[in-house]
C-alpha cells in the first residue's frame, strides 16, 4: 500500500494513504500509538476499507503542539480535494481532532473520550488525569470556540469523572455538538469500538447526522463487548465477590472474556479473598489461574495463600500458649519445636510457624500449615522435627493432645510429657506433668 509523508518535524509526522473513498478520514494517534515508521492511527482498518486517510502521529505525549500543527496542515494541499473530511481519534488524538478541526476545515469530528485541556491552571483545581505529561510550552492548550468546525461528535463514559470532566468544558464552548454516552466504559471507549467494521459503520452513520442510529450502533457494540464485561466484573468483585468466583469458575462464561481478562479478574479476585482471609476460595481461584502463569508466580501466590491460611486458623483455632505465656512454634531454619513470644510470629514470620492441633484417627496432633494441607511433627530422638504427611494416619513419633481439664492440657510424645523450658526450648523427656507441661489453646485477640 502506497503511502508518503506530507510533512515532519521533531514533534509529529503526518502520512498519507490514498484510497477510494468519497471523504477524506483524518486520524490522530493517541498516547499508546506514537509515531512508528510509516504506521498511522487505524492504519489496519482504513487499508482494508479503501479509505482516502491522512494520519496525524505525534512523537511523543506532546498533545499535537499547535506550531508543528499549524505548519503541517499549511502544507498539505490534498486536503482541499475533499469537501468531506472526517477528523477521528481518541484520548490525545480525540484531543487534536476537535482543537484543530477549525485549521483543517472538518465537516464532522469523531472524538473518544477526548481532553479539554492538561494545563493545570485552565482546569483549576481539577484533575485532568494526565497532569504528568504537561509541559510550560502546552500553557493555554484549552480548547476554545474559535477552534472548532463542522459536526462534533464525543463519545465517552459519564460516570468516569475524569473524562466526564473534559467532555462536559468542551460542550460548554461547542455550539454543535452530539454526544454519545458509552457507559461502563471508564476510558477504554477507543479500544470497545474498535474494529474496522465498527469504524466504517460509526463513520458513514455520522456523517448521515444519524445520531439516533449511532447511539443504536454504539449501544450495541458496547453490550457484546469484552472489555465492558472485564469492568463490570472488575466493579463487582468488592460487593459480589462470589457472584464473580461463579461466573470466572464458569468455562463457557470464562471464555467470552479471554485469556488476558480472566487472569486479571482472577488475580484481583485472589487478592480480595487474601484480604478478608478466606484461604477456602483464594486456593480455589488459584486453581483456576494455575495453568496460566507461570511457577514461580503460582509459588509465590502459593505463600501468600499459606500466610492467608494460617492467619485465618490462628483466628479459627487459637494458638499453642505455654505457662511462659508464649507461643509453641516451628522453627523452619532450625527444625525444631520452641517457643516464642507472640510478637515473634509476625517479625519473625519468614522462620516461625504456629503449631495447630489437628484431628487424626481419633487423636489431635501437633502439625503446621504448608502448602494448602496440615503436615504433622514427628520428632526423632535428638529432637529433630520431621514434617510428615497425615494421609497414612498417627505415627508413634506425632505429639498427640492428652485430654485435660478446661485450665489446660498436656501433649504426649510416646508417653512422655512435652515441656515448655523457660529459656524457649521444647523437652520431650518429662515422666509427670508440672506447670512447664501445661498448654493452653487461647484466641490469639485475647493475648
């Protein structure tokens, strides 16, 4: 395909792309679409369409500076082959299709979710959202009454404050202007009407001044479209968040979003049940991620959901006090049991485990939580923990609860009594039960 650039500098390119069409399509890229080469906004589409097109590429996030755009359009002499010229684009192309459709003589302007301006003293006080980007050389950038020309058409999301704001400084000095609303769209209105048939029929609908029709159009599109569906979930994760688990744990309703959307939604929905400590459903929707992510990421998640999980049976089930008034522990980089006071749990988190007492054929045992399942503590004659598995039930080497009175109770290994020393070591020695070899299971708020 033929194309030939009609004017550079060192802020913007414009290109130009002949085609059959009886109106000239003028488009501007927006920030995630800066000059590249010969590529232009919506170069796909309009190639496949036939479309008479110039595109307008800015360098960098520069807003299309009103010098280099004042220079380009002086020079381009196609532009007064066509008395029908559609200026098209989104965000900061939205931006430069309405500013300058005065300079280029535009009959209709197609804008998505356009800025007003992102100068921080026009838009006094209020977030323009890309303050970040504004230099001294944009001061008074505004769009003013003076810049416009020909039927104005923006389409955006009410309800995202951001882009509402600039829509509705724009309306104030725009004496023709329709507006579209795209709900629950936030500022992803360019990338849900996307799609060459999409343009093609959003083009040829305005320039008929069929805005009923568009709104049909648009209406349409926005209900089938994949990204509106990742938002509406994303909204509901906080008040129905099982609502969301149900629909992400549905294949056929999974698949219409795809793989991006579901991994992203998966992963928010993992972060929220982490939050409200609700191990159950995090592993389940870790599950589901699983054969998307890589390893590392599924080990990493999976300490997270351990940490979840123990946090939640510390709350559930108490946790191991001595007549010390601390904690029974494991300590991973020693293997050994000890105690520790209650404080250490949380500094010392990365070595101590809390031990919980789990339910096995008949008997509770001293186990800790790792990898979504209890491993058991077998103590070998040197008092070395080893972590076993409690699918093939009590070993001879598990520390087993003693039933006791309400003021406590005492854990048993092969008949002796486990104690609590007063300098934080575990003994497995002890012939009688003294006050050292008295446990007491306590809700950890109440410590």
């Amino acid at each position: 395909m033929y194309r030939e650039v009609l004017y550079e500098d060192s802020e913007l390119i414009v290109i130009w792309q002949p085609g059959e069409s009886d109106y000239l399509l003028i488009t501007f890229g927006d920030l995630i679409s800066l000059a590249a080469g010969n590529k232009f906004y919506a170069d796909t589409a309009v190639t496949k369409l036939g479309l008479n097109c110039i595109g307008f590429m800015a360098k960098t996030p520069n807003w299309f500076p009103s010098a280099s755009m004042a220079a380009a359009i002086g020079q381009i002499a196609i532009l007064r082959q066509f008395s029908c010229r559609v200026a098209y684009g989104g965000s900061m192309g939205g931006y430069a299709a309405i500013k300058y459709s005065a300079l280029l003589g535009a009959s209709e302007v197609l804008a998505f979710c356009p800025q007003w301006s992102i100068d921080p003293n026009e838009c006094a006080g209020q977030s323009s959202g890309y303050e970040h980007y504004f230099k001294p050389s944009m001061a008074g950038m505004g769009i003013r009454m003076e810049d416009m020309a020909g039927r104005i058409c923006i389409l955006h999301d009410p309800s995202y404050a951001v882009d509402d704001f600039h829509h509705n400084q724009i309306a104030a000095v725009c004496k023709n202007l329709a507006s579209v609303n795209v709900y629950t769209a936030q500022h992803h209105v360019t990338s849900i009407l996307a799609g060459t048939a999409n343009l093609a029929e959003l083009i040829t609908t305005f320039i008929r001044d069929d805005i009923p029709h568009l709104k049909h159009i648009v209406s349409k599109i926005r209900r089938n479209s994949r990204i509106r569906k990742h938002i509406l979930l994303q909204k509901a994760i906080n008040r129905h968040p099982l609502l969301v688990h149900r629909v992400l744990g549905n294949a056929e309703l999974a698949t219409k979003l795809g793989v991006t959307e579901n991994n992203a939604l998966n992963s928010q929905l993992f972060q929220y049940f982490i939050a409200q400590g609700k191990p159950e459903k995090a592993n389940e929707v870790l599950t589901r991620l699983g054969p998307s992510i890589c390893r590392h990421r599924i080990n990493l998640l999976q300490e997270a959901l351990d940490d979840c999980a123990r946090t939640a049976m510390i709350k559930t089930q108490g946790i191991l006090v001595t007549h010390h008034q601390t904690v029974l522990v494991y300590s991973v980089f020693y293997g050994i049991l000890c105690h520790k006071n209650l404080n250490a749990l949380e500094s010392e988190k990365m070595d101590l485990q809390p031990i919980f007492l789990v339910k096995l054929s008949g008997y509770e045992v001293a186990a800790i939580w790792s990898k979504n399942r209890f491993l058991a503590c077998a103590i070998d004659p040197h008092g070395q923990v080893h972590l076993k598995g409690m699918e093939s039930g009590k070993g001879d080497d598990f520390i087993v609860k003693e039933d006791n009175s309400n003021n406590g109770f005492t854990l048993l290994l092969k008949s002796r009594y486990v104690s609590a020393a007063h300098n934080g070591d575990i003994l497995y020695n002890k012939p009688k039960a003294l006050a050292w070899e008295i446990f007491y299971r306590y809700d950890v708020n109440l410590i």
